[in-house]
C-alpha cells in the first residue's frame, strides 16, 4: 500500500494546509472537515498560496 504525503510544489515543504469545507457537527459540538481541496493550498515555508503534490514515501 502506498503512503501519500502532501507537500508544495515550490519548496518541497510538508507545511502545507489545504483549503477546506467543514460541517458543523451537532453531536460532537465541533466542526468536522467535509471536503478539502488541492488547489488553493498555502505553504508556511513560501508564506503564500502554492499547489499541493503528492509524494509517495514508501
């Protein structure tokens, strides 16, 4: 089984968020992630908006 890692297209970082949708989840009292997305992402290291790539590490 292959394990992805997302890391920035510019720098090669694994600081990277993507953007995401998330839910109110009544039950648990908290929000839930409901869908992220790969394009929109932002890198720590470069401190603006880059694409993710999905490395595999095994």
């Amino acid at each position: 089984m292959s394990i992805l890692l997302p890391v920035c297209n510019s720098c090669g970082s694994v600081d990277v968020k993507a953007d995401a949708f998330a839910t109110w989840d009544s039950e648990r009292q908290e929000w839930q992630v409901s869908d992220t997305f790969d394009k929109g992402a932002w890198c720590e290291d470069c401190e603006t908006t880059v694409s993710i790539e999905w490395c595999d590490i095994q």
